[in-house]
C-alpha cells in the first residue's frame, strides 16, 4: 500500500514538474513574441505545440508568427487549429486566416472566410472592397498574361528584394553572407540583416555580378529599398533607426525603421542624415520619387494611418526642406498593409497591398496618378506578377517596358527572390463609343451636335461633334464604368443617354434620337369666369406648361386617404374644362402625387385612382377622353426632402400632394 502511494506520489510530482516547465517555456515564448522575436518564438511555441499542448492564444501567436513573416502556408496550419478550437474569433483573424487559405489555393473557403469577416466589420474597407469585388477572380485572369519573368540573375540563398534603378544599374537589398566572421541576426526572421548591393543591367536584359555598395551607407543593421533622384546625386533608403554608431528604439525597447538621405559628392556618399518626419515610436520605410523628383512617397504606420501601414506623400521644397506627410487617403489604403510604392515614367502608382481582393499574401495594384492629384481605378496587376503568395517592390522602365519585381513565391532560391520582367502589354481595358444623332420625328440625321461624355463622378469629361453624316465617335474610353453623354444643339431639347461598358477592349454603338424645342403660343386671352364676371388673362403657353400652376388652381381635389373629388374643389376643376373648350386642340396628362406616409405600394394605388377619377371627371364634363391621360407617381417624385424617415411639418407634406395638367399637345 504504502508503495503504492509513493507512485502516486511521484507521479504527482512529475506532472507538476512538466507542468511547471510548460508555464516557463510558454512564458519564454511570450516574451520572444512580444519582442518581435518572431523566428525565436516559432520555435518555442512549437516544441510546446508538439508535446500535445493546446492553447487558443498560442495558436493565435503561432499563426501571426508565420503570418508576419510572410510565411503563410506554415500559419494556416496553425489558424486551422485556432478556428478548430473556437470559430468566435476577432475579425483580424478571420482576415489573415481567409489570407493564408488563398496561398494554399483555398479561394472558395477564403470568401467564405471574408464574407463572416464583412458581416462582423461592415465598416471596414477591405470587406467592403471584397462584398463590392465578388468576381476579383475573373478580373485578376482578365489582367493576366501580360509579363514575361524570369530569374533576375542576382538572387542568393537568403533573402533578395527591394530594387531600384541608377543609370545601368540595379540597386537592391540582400542579406548574402558576405564572409564576415562576426554575423547579426534580424530577430523578426532571424536571418541575416540586409545592405545594399548594386549590378550592372545588361543590353541583353540580363544582370550582372553583384558587388557590395558603398560601406558608407551600408551598416551593421538593415538597410533597403533606395531611391535616387534624376540626376543621380541623391539617395533616400530605408535603414533601421542607426545612426553615427547609435541605435535608437520605442518605448519597448524595439528599433524601427527609418528614412535616410544622402548625398553623392567626389563619387561618395556621404551627409548621411536622417528625414525630419522619421519617429522612434512609429517606422518610416520604402521611399519612391514623384517623377519631378519633388514629391516623396513612402510606407509608415505614424500617426493618421488608416490600417496596419499606409502610403503618405510628403513635399520636397526647393531649399530641401519637406513639407507635412499626407496620407494618400481611403482611394488608396486600406485597414491593412499597403507598402513599397513605385511611381512610373507614366505617372502610375505601383504599390503593394494585401488589403484589396488578390491571389494572397501582398499583391501589387496600380492607379493612374490624374492630374489633379487624384488617383484612378485601382487594378491588380494579375499573373504572373502576383501569385499566392508575397508579391511586392515592383519598378518598370516607362520607355522599354522592363523591370523587376520581388517575390517570396515557391521555386526562389531564397527567402525572397528577384525576378525581371518584360510587359507585353500594357493594362489598358479601352473602348470605342460611336453613333448616329438623327431627328426623332424625320429620323433626318444631325450635324453640329455637342457633346460631352462623363462617368458616374461627374469627372472625365470629354467633349466631340457629330459630322455631316450626324457620326460621333468618343475613343479610348475606360471599360467597365458607367458613362453618361449629354446632347445640345439649338433648336433641339438637352438630352442625356447612359451606357455602362463591358470589362473588354472593343467597340460598342449607342444612336440617339433629339426631340425638337417645341415652339410656344404666346399671347393667348384666357377667359376664366369667376364671381359672375368674365376677367380676361393673356399667358404665354407651350408644350409641358402646368396648367393648374398657370390657372393658379389649388393642388390638392381630394380628402386624406380617398380619390374622389371634393365638392368645394370643383370649381376649380371647372378652369380647366373652360380651357380646354376654349382651345379644343389642347391635350393633357394628368399627374398625381402623394406624400411619402404610408407605404409606396399603397401611395402608388391612390396616386393612379386619383388621377383616374380627375380624368373621368373632366370627361363627365364634355371634355373628350382622347383628349386625356392620367398616371399616378406615388412618392417617386417629391418636390422637397420629406422622404420616408424624414420629419417634416403638414405643410411640407402638403407640397408632395399635388396634381398636375401638363400640356402634351397643342
């Protein structure tokens, strides 16, 4: 017996040992991930995962440790464990989760992931994006096929990324060994820190040796994504918060990243500095030059910005001063990681984001830059550019078309590779709108029509004319959008037409048909008869005239609710009927309108018997029936804003019940 006891004894003792040690290795874990230590934390979290050890915030932790990392296949496995667990997540997890299903090729799941994610932050931009983009598949294939990559020719078996141009050359960031014996480790990947390489750009397309850049610049920590003015005297790059020998850090203790200048001066770098809008607290990263050189665009999460890192612009003055960083706003970011922004020859802003509907991880977009600073339509640039996973620092020469782009996808040689590219063609969707303006009436055709074509903005417009043979054309016009195009001719009425085009390069024909100015009568004696006396009044009147507007006839015939016409409006009525005897060619519709109480259903029934029984009326009177139509409008068309919802006085709601008796014919 006592044996026994001294068994359970020891088993006890065990399990409160493990137990023990499980709390200090999940507590070391913690303490890696809460420094950013992401590589480190992988490690510790899965010798405990391992062990049969299941716990909801470490799955959460293992998930984003990956998931930070770009490393998104590893933290499905881990965020399918978390959602095994408990489904009722937070929404930033329905989102990396629906993420990493993409890279796995799991995009049916992942949109059911993002719709449950779009329920629960209506708010937020990327589900809106996503609810808005349910076809993004099709549009991505419909932007594909246009580059031809391959290997750039500098990648090693670390990681590569972040390139620029300076002349024929190519600048960009590597964390090869280099053969020093004393080697630093990035604790976010625990891999090498980065400096800046430089090779010569081949007239062939290829690339040659890499060679260090200038030491200068380069240090012991991570150094990335330069950019160089025009003329080649200046250099902005990203460097971790070092500078003179002394590293900065934010209240955790954790260094950043910062903006750098420098100067080329005797063939030297040299007045390394770093930019004034730079922060201990908050990382400044990734610059890219305006094509003036006078505005500098660049990655942060400072203060002001919308998601997980936006795009800011800042001015460059003249005495090399900066301004105060701008965020480029709602049309460009997202609540979540928009980085590495290119500006083009061409004036497009190349980014990377993984906040807009993509194939998963960072895909890169582009939106023309217009010139009034707006940006355009954001497109993603398909494959084979994006892929399922990390796509991102994307630069084209504008003249000859090619250019490089960075990757973490499957078949690098690294962690991130280099990859060159040559477009093939260019994304632009464009189609022609073209047709025929006649005469309604003669169907003769028009020339000399103006006209203007818009979209749905109210912006683009462009103007043209009909020829002689009454032709117009509007080429180079955006597929996929609404557009509105607006007529004037003298003589004619103003018309405008919609049409919205295909997402497809074509052609497509839209005739329109003007309706003449109808000419006026002017001068007509109206006799009204009121108090047994006969007053005669001269109007001027014209096809679409109101004549109960112009007989000053009060608007409303009927009681609350009913479509009989009340005694003590008959007289009233009775103008009417001496007009139309007086002038037998007059014909009119009869318009009724309700107020916005009650449902439309039921306003739209009312608004047709009342209109009806006006026009019965008439004809009871001597008036002939062919002579009259009446249609009721319910609430469609209220004349103020006492819309459903709205509070407004009676005598608001007065003005939306009326009747009208326009003159369609003459």
């Amino acid at each position: 017996m006592k044996a026994k006891n001294l068994n359970y004894t020891i088993l006890f003792l065990l399990f409160c040992f493990n137990a023990i040690a499980q709390t200090a290795s999940l507590k070391d874990a913690d303490d890696k991930y809460e420094k950013y230590a992401y590589a480190d934390a992988i490690t510790a979290y899965e010798m405990i995962a391992n062990k049969g050890y299941k716990d909801e915030k470490m799955f959460q932790r293992l998930g984003n440790s990956y998931y930070f990392n770009g490393e998104f296949v590893n933290a499905l496995k881990w965020y399918d464990e978390l959602f095994a667990m408990n489904e009722q997540q937070e929404p930033e997890y329905l989102y990396r989760y629906a993420q990493c299903l993409k890279s796995a090729g799991n995009y049916t799941k992942s949109d059911s992931i993002l719709d449950k994610f779009n329920k629960k932050v209506s708010t937020d931009q990327r589900g809106i994006l996503f609810e808005t983009n349910k076809n993004y598949l099709e549009e991505i294939k419909f932007n594909s096929g246009r580059y031809e990559i391959a290997d750039a020719g500098v990648n090693s078996n670390f990681s590569d990324y972040g390139s620029t141009f300076l002349d024929n050359k190519l600048v960009f960031s590597s964390a090869r060994d280099t053969g020093s014996v004393i080697k630093k480790n990035f604790k976010w990947t625990n891999k090498s820190f980065t400096n800046l390489y430089t090779a010569e750009l081949m007239s062939d397309g290829s690339v040659g040796t890499p060679k260090l850049f200038q030491k200068k610049v380069n240090t012991k920590f991570n150094e990335s994504t330069p950019v160089f003015t025009k003329d080649g005297r200046t250099i902005y790059f990203t460097r971790n918060n070092f500078l003179n020998g002394k590293r900065g850090a934010d209240e955790k203790k954790i260094t950043l990243l910062k903006l750098y200048k420098a100067s080329l001066v005797q063939g030297e770098w040299i007045n390394i500095e770093e930019l004034p809008f730079n922060s201990d607290q908050y990382s400044v990263a990734h610059p890219a030059l305006s094509t003036d050189d006078k505005t500098l665009y660049f990655a942060s999460d400072m203060p002001g910005t919308l998601g997980q890192s936006d795009l800011f612009k800042v001015s460059i003055n003249e005495d090399g001063t900066f301004g105060k960083p701008e965020n480029l706003g709602t049309s460009i970011n997202t609540e979540g990681r928009e980085t590495f922004p290119f500006i083009s020859g061409d004036n497009e802003l190349y980014f990377a984001t993984d906040g807009r509907p993509g194939l998963g991880g960072l895909d890169v977009f582009v939106s023309k830059i217009n010139k009034d600073g707006s940006y355009d339509e954001v497109q993603n640039l398909g494959e084979p550019i994006n892929s399922k996973q990390d796509d991102f620092a994307f630069i084209i020469n504008s003249k000859n078309r090619n250019g490089f782009f960075s990757s973490n996808r499957e078949g690098g040689h690294g962690f991130d590779d280099i990859y060159r590219f040559t477009e093939t063609r260019r994304l632009l969707c464009e189609q022609e709108i073209s047709g025929v303006i006649t005469d309604v009436e003669t169907n003769e055709v028009l020339a000399n029509v103006n006209l203007i074509l818009f979209d749905e903005a109210g912006k683009s417009a462009v103007e043209a004319k009909s020829d002689a043979n009454g032709n117009y054309l509007f080429s180079n016009v955006k597929c996929g959008k609404k557009y509105f195009i607006k007529t004037s001719k003298e003589d004619y009425l103003f018309k405008e037409v919609s049409i919205t085009l295909k997402k497809a390069t074509g052609s497509v024909s839209l005739p329109i048909a003007l309706e003449k100015k109808p000419k006026p009568i002017i001068a007509i004696p109206v006799v009204i008869k009121a108090t047994n006396s006969i007053k005669p009044v001269k109007v001027n009147i014209t096809v679409g005239t109101d004549l109960g507007k112009l007989l000053k006839i009060p608007m409303n015939f009927f009681d609350l609710g009913k479509a009989t016409i009340k005694k003590t409006s008959e007289p009233q009525l009775q103008k009417i009927v001496d007009m139309l005897k007086q002038y037998p060619t007059i014909k009119l519709d009869i318009r009724s309108h309700t107020d916005s109480r009650s449902s439309t259903e039921s306003n739209q029934i009312l608004s047709d018997k009342r209109a009806e029984s006006t026009k019965n009326w008439l004809v009871q009177k001597g008036i002939d029936s062919s002579r009259l139509t009446a249609k009721g409008y319910g609430e469609t068309q209220l004349v103020n804003k006492c819309a459903d919802g709205v509070k407004c006085t009676e005598q608001q709601h007065q003005q939306n019940r009326r009747s009208e008796f326009i003159i369609v014919s003459l």
